[in-house]
C-alpha cells in the first residue's frame, strides 16, 4: 500500500506538476524522494522564501499552481513570505510544508508551531493531512487554488504521516468543492452597466489582474476601441493593452508620477475597472472617486463596494456591453497631449545628476537594448517606481513584481522561475541594491541549473524610496543608507558574469556582452538617486 507522501507526490504528478521548488529538511524527505521518483524536479534554493517566489510566478505564468516545499518551523515560517505575496497578488500554489510528527505533538515543544494557524489568514486553505485519502485531500487543494480569485493553499504533512500508509476514506470520499465556471451575468446588470457607461463623458479605463492574459486581451481591446476612452493598467496587468496602443495612457497604482495620473482620474467622471482589484492600489481613489467594476468576482470587500458592478463571464461581458454601444467620449486631444507631457516632465530628470546614471534613462536604454519580447521581473522599492511605468510592454505575461503585498527580494527569484518556463527567451531581472543584498546568493543557484538571467543591480547604497519619503516628510535622513558594496566582484564568486557600469556607453557594451554569455549575468549600474524623488511625489 503506498505511503501518504507516495500518495501526495502521485497525485501531484497527476495534476500536471512538472517542478518544485525549496530547501528541504529531514521531516520532508519522504515527499522529496516521492517526487523524484516520479520524474518531478526540485529545485533546491537557497532560502524558502525564494523558493515559494519562484512557485508564485509559475502559477501566473501556467495559470495552476506552482508548488514549493519547505520543512518544519523555521523552513515553514521562511516560506510563508513568498505565500502571502501570492495570497495578495492572486497567484496560485500549493506550498507544502513538513510538521512535527503527530506521535510527538503532544510531548514536543522543539520546532512545535501551529502552522495552519500561521497560513490560514493568507491562503486559501491550510490543512494538514492524516493519512486518509490523501489524494482527494491534494486535488481539493488544488481545486481551491485555481478557483476564481485565484490563490495559494498550505498543505502540512507530518513526518510519520508521510511514511504510513495512506487509508481510503471512512464511509467513501467526501463531496469536495470544485472549480465552477464563471456564472454569465443577468441581462439587468448588462443594461444597468452599459447605461452607466452611456452616460459618462469622460470615463477611464483600468485594467487590472483580473484578466486572464491567455483569454481576454482580444476582447479588452475591441471594449476599449469602441469606447475611446484613455486606458491605464496596474503593474500586474501590464501588457494586456500593448503600450504602443493610441489609447494607452500610463501604469496607475502608486508608481512613478502616481500623481499625475491621480490628477487626471480626478477630471474624469467615471473610472470603469474592468479585472481590477483594489489590492493592487495604495491609494484610495476607487472608494472617494466613482468606479463601476467589470470582473469574474465582486470586488467588494471590508466597508468597501463599487459604485456598481457586473460580475460574471469577463469574456462574456465586455462583449456584450461592446455591442449594445457605449456611447462617445469628450476627452479632447489638447487635454490628453497636456497630460502625456505631464506625466513625461515627472518622470524624466528635472535637475542634473550628481553622481551616478539615472534610472529612468537607464531603463529607457535597457528596453531598446533587448528583444521586443523580452520577460522582465522587477523588484520593490524605487526601482519598481521607475520600471513599472517607463518600461514599455507588448505582450501578457511579460512583465512581473510585487504588487499586493510588495515584498522585496521577490526580483530573481521571480526571474529565475520566468526562465525555466521559457529557457529560449531573454529573461531581465531589475532590483535595486537592498533586494538583490536579499537574494544574491541565488545567483549559485542559477548556476548550477543553467539559468541564464540577467540581472541589473540599479545600486544607490540605500533604501532611496524610503530615503525619499523622509525628505517629504521633513525627516532627517536615517536609517536607511547602506555600506557601499561592489556587485560585480561580489557575484563572481557565486558564478555570475558581473560588470560594473558607470556610464550609458557601459551599459550598451556589458547588456551586449550580456546576451551573448552562457552563464548568469549581473550589471551593477551605479545610480544617482536624485531623480526618485520626484517620482515619489505622494498624490493629492
């Protein structure tokens, strides 16, 4: 009879997993050796957290969980950073985790935690397995973790559970909830939504992660055309409209010139998010300005409600709303081409630059020195300012961060995962000096497995977000500057190719030298953070 752990690897193999991800311990190996054994890769990283970042952008990417496996206590507790970013950023996995054996637990305090406990406030589900029908167990979690809104589960698994025998179910399986598809809205809600739309002179157009990047672009786009009307994008929906389009006007929720495209969502007056979820904004503006949502779930939450909805088939919607007509738009030209050059002045270098590149030129540079189809997976902190709205995307799925809980250090991790689903792609990593200080020794881990990203370490010695938020603040600057460190000598020893840039002839010379090279690559591009702080310039 096979033992619970040869039942979960089973079962996991039967569901389409391919790889995980994690650094495990003596109370996971039995899973482990399942696993291999079944042809399922591991990857072993060098911090669980890593690991569950890398299992989170293979969820995005494959639209079914990615899986990440950790050990007990401490293991577990690692893991849970990258699985709450999942939880927030609507990304699913299944993250398994070892637990102390149940003939110790009520002895045994070393290492003792309630895990479920720990995970059930930012997944989906956290249970832990018994030994009985474990199968069903497993495919209920996956089931949850792909039902809309999508999500991460938590799975415990404890060291003698894993290596008894697993038992049928008592009295047969049990009903389990199951993927349902999305309910096709009422004709009500259609016409309700559709006149709304009709109504408003100058609406705007959000798009958000929602949106299924594999079914709804095509759709979005014939929407946005017959309505006319400007569209923005949250960081995770960036490439649903490519941003060569007419009608694209810029990345909304609390990015780079954040506040210049708040300015202009208050002349509008109606914001119409169509798969946008609150979640990815810092601010509050779809609660004090008016904003009806289109999406495959309510975005109703805590004291928060649209001003309407339609919630169902997205597909399905914004075809229909397309054909009932929507009525035409009195944005002027004069009034569009004002705020472009508004947002271009924010982002650009007001002042000259004291010691370093800028970062918004270098990601300019960067853009045009890659293939058009380049995946690029940023980091949190000022780089994520400036990448998430000067970086140009074309195409779904091309661009990553952080956004619902914007976790540093979730760059390479996340680059590493994007090239092993796709090994013939160029794959760019952008991170600043704190997260890649975070991550850098995954670089080892890049080279043992043959993952070739390049990685541009845009390096000011500190935390110039938070360096530029005390200066707004009228803080003394504290606490957030960093010892200077050399990158590029640095991540040589992990089996990078490195090289430092001081100037915009470098970094053409080292991104060529870079896409050539058969081994992971890191730039240390030395940045002057001046220009960061316009770009935090907190909205009205």
């Amino acid at each position: 009879m096979p033992t619970c752990a040869e039942v979960t690897a089973q079962t996991l193999s039967e569901l389409g997993v391919k790889r995980m991800f994690g650094l495990p311990g003596g109370e996971i190996l039995d899973l482990v050796e399942a696993c291999r054994a079944l042809g399922i890769e591991f990857v072993l990283t060098r911090d669980e957290g890593n690991a569950a970042f890398m299992a989170d952008v293979t969820g995005q990417i494959q639209r079914r969980p990615g899986v990440c496996v950790s050990t007990l206590g401490p293991g577990a507790l690692n893991m849970a950073l990258g699985v709450a970013n999942a939880y927030l950023d609507r990304s699913p996995v299944i993250a398994v985790s070892a637990s102390i054996a149940e003939s110790a637990r009520p002895y045994a305090t070393h290492q003792n935690l309630d895990l479920n406990d720990i995970y059930r406030p930012f997944t989906k589900l956290s249970v832990t397995l018994d030994g009985e029908d474990t199968a069903g167990e497993v495919r209920h979690a996956y089931d949850l973790a792909v039902q809309p809104r999508m999500g991460p589960v938590h799975i415990a698994l404890p060291s003698d559970v894993g290596r008894s025998p697993d038992r049928p179910a008592e009295g047969g399986v049990g009903a389990r909830t199951r993927a349902q598809p999305s309910a096709p809205p009422s004709d009500e809600d259609l016409q309700r939504i559709a006149a709304v739309i009709r109504e408003a002179r100058r609406p705007v157009v959000i798009l958000g992660l929602d949106l299924d990047p594999y079914e709804d672009c095509g759709s979005v786009k014939r929407f946005v055309e017959e309505l006319g009307a400007p569209v923005f994008v949250t960081p995770k929906a960036k490439g649903i409209l490519p941003e060569d389009h007419r009608l694209f006007a810029g990345v909304c929720a609390g990015v780079a010139a954040d506040k210049v495209i708040v300015e202009l969502f208050g002349r509008a007056d109606l914001l119409i998010g169509v798969g946008f979820d609150p979640v990815e904004s810092d601010k509050i503006w779809h609660q004090t300005m008016k904003l009806i949502s289109i999406g495959p779930v309510s975005i109703a939450a805590g004291a928060y409600s649209p001003a309407d909805e339609a919630v169902g088939d997205l597909d399905e919607i914004i075809r229909a709303l397309g054909e009932m007509g929507l009525g035409s738009c009195e944005w002027s030209e004069e009034e569009l081409r004002e705020y472009r050059e508004a947002l271009g002045q924010a982002l650009r270098p007001a002042h000259g630059l004291r010691s370093g590149l800028s970062p918004y030129e270098v990601t300019q540079r960067l853009r045009e020195l890659v293939p058009r189809d380049t995946i690029h997976v940023t980091d949190v902190g000022s780089v994520k300012f400036v990448t998430s709205q000067v970086w140009r995307t074309y195409e779904p799925l091309t661009f990553f961060t952080s956004n619902g809980l914007s976790s540093m250090s979730y760059g390479l991790p996340g680059a590493m995962a994007a090239k092993l689903l796709f090994p013939d792609r160029t794959v760019l990593c952008t991170t600043g000096d704190g997260g890649f200080g975070m991550t850098l020794s995954e670089l080892e881990t890049c080279a043992r497995h043959g993952i070739h990203v390049i990685t541009v370490v845009y390096n000011d010695s500190g935390l110039s977000l938070i360096r530029a938020v005390q200066e707004y603040k009228g803080h003394p600057k504290y606490g957030v500057d960093f010892g200077a460190v050399d990158f590029a000598a640095v991540t040589e020893a992990f089996g990078a190719w490195s090289a430092r840039v001081e100037s915009m002839a470098d970094l053409d010379g080292a991104v060529e030298e870079g896409l050539r090279i058969g081994r992971p690559v890191v730039l240390d591009v030395v940045i002057d953070p001046t220009e960061y702080v316009g770009h935090a310039a907190p909205a009205s």
